[in-house]
C-alpha cells in the first residue's frame, strides 16, 4: 500500500532530494506533501492525512523539535512516524528528538539505503 509522506525542510532542493531518495529506496509512496517549515507542515496535515513524517531539525518559523512536539501532542497525529534528517553534528539535538519521539534520524548527507534502513520495520 502506497504511503501518502510529508516532506518538510527550509531548502525546496533537499525536499526533492529525499523524495527522490524515497523513491531510489524503493519506498512505497503515494502522495507527497512538502513543507519549508513547521507551521506550513502543520497546516499541511491538517488538511491531508500522511502515514510518514521526514523532517529537518533546523527551520525558520517552527523547527523540527517544535513540529515533533506537536505531532506527539495530537490525538490525530501521534502515532505517525517521524523521522528527523538533520546536519547537527553534535548528538544533544538528535538525541533530544528521540527523547521527544522520533522514530528515527538521517544526518545530510544521507544515502537511499540509510532512508531504507531506518523505515524497516515502521511498516
């Protein structure tokens, strides 16, 4: 069955890179929802429902964390995967989002098969 995702990140060109990782991992996917940050991710949600979350950590607006939270904190929303693609190198943010409820991270650079890896078993 095909996964309707949500792709959110500041940068229109690493939104089309990770579907185009999606895609190269053989995912799935149905439709494709993309953000440039968190309130337009929330907004994005509202209006169609997605079985998948990748998003960045670092955004204007609404970061990664803050969207996290709100994914979590909804009834509708908290059992949807996330996963966080970041370039924090440091391990106090990433650590900080599965402390939060991800299911998972890449860091960027990040290849299909690392994708892959960390939605086996999500599904």
């Amino acid at each position: 069955m095909p996964l309707d995702v949500l792709i959110v990140d500041d940068s229109a060109a690493i939104r089309k890179i990770v579907q185009r990782m999606l895609t190269q991992a053989q995912v799935p996917v149905g439709k494709v929802l993309e953000a440039g940050d968190g309130v337009e991710a929330l907004a994005a949600l509202r209006q169609h429902p997605v079985q998948l979350v990748l998003t960045d950590i670092n955004m204007p607006n609404m970061d990664g964390l803050q969207l996290l939270g709100q994914i979590r904190g909804s009834a509708d929303w908290a059992k949807i995967p996330v996963i966080m693609i970041t370039t924090e190198g440091g391990e106090a943010k990433v650590m900080e989002a599965v402390q939060r409820g991800a299911n998972g991270y890449v860091r960027k650079p990040f290849t299909a098969d690392q994708i892959k890896q960390k939605l086996d078993g999500l599904f």
